[in-house]
C-alpha cells in the first residue's frame, strides 16, 4: 500500500490520515504496539511517498463499550425525531469525555463503542510513547 504526502516537512512518528481515522505510524511505534498491544491493533505495512523509513497503517480492532455518560461534559444521542433511525439510539456528539476503567479490562489501545473518533491508549501505552520519545503523540486524560 502507498499513502501520499499531506504535508511537506519532518515525518512524524505518529499521524492520523483520512480525515483523523486512521493512526500511521513509523515502524518503531509499530513496533512498540505489536509488543505491548498485540491483540488489539492490526498493523499494516505502508510506503509513503518521499519517505525511505518504514511505516504502518494502524488499524485497531479493539472496541470497549465504556464512555461515562454521567461523567462526561456533554453527550448527546440521535433521537428518531432527528430522520437518522439507522443512528438513533447512537451517540451524536460527545465532549469532555470520560470513560469508566471498570469496563476497559486489557484493553490497551481502543476505540470507545460508539464515538469511534476517539483512539484510547492505556498509561503503560503513553509511557512507552513517550520513552522513545515518539513525535506527533498528544494526550488527554479521560
């Protein structure tokens, strides 16, 4: 597989393509996710235009039904007034999320059921991050 260039400059180690969905990542988080990770990420080797290292798409498979409603800032749901009944039910909208780590388990690296835009990393995950000092990481504690 190949992915094009977005922006010009130093490559980072982590980076999100396809409108944030989809993490890439050089072939030392690649690395550090198959380790500490295994069975919740695929990784699938990518060649990006310009770039001789190595990279891999990040596809995780892991899904944790575990967004705290109660806690979090804002959630909102589609309601059947909305016209969307293939989303009502679903979230619409989450802010300030928080989760319950009661309902994690070994989860390490997941998307929360629902609000799939969010990647969760577990802190053995951030810590190994940021000891090899991966560039283009950001978090937040939920």
């Amino acid at each position: 597989m190949r992915v094009p260039l977005y922006r010009p400059g130093k490559p980072l180690d982590f980076s999100l393509a396809d409108a944030g969905a989809i993490p890439v990542v050089h072939v030392k988080v690649a690395s550090l996710l198959k380790e500490l990770a295994p069975g919740d990420v695929q990784l699938l080797p990518v060649e990006i235009d310009g770039q001789p290292d190595p990279f891999c798409l990040v596809n995780v498979t892991r899904v944790v039904r575990c967004i705290d409603d109660a806690s979090s800032e804002e959630v909102e749901y589609w309601m059947p007034e909305d016209g969307r009944p293939e989303k009502t039910g679903k979230y619409r909208a989450v802010a300030g999320m928080r989760i319950d780590p009661s309902k994690v388990g070994d989860a390490k690296v997941f998307r929360p059921w629902g609000w799939n835009i969010a990647l969760i990393v577990s802190e053995e995950i951030k810590k190994a991050l940021e000891r090899i000092r991966a560039t283009g990481t950001k978090f937040k504690e939920v």
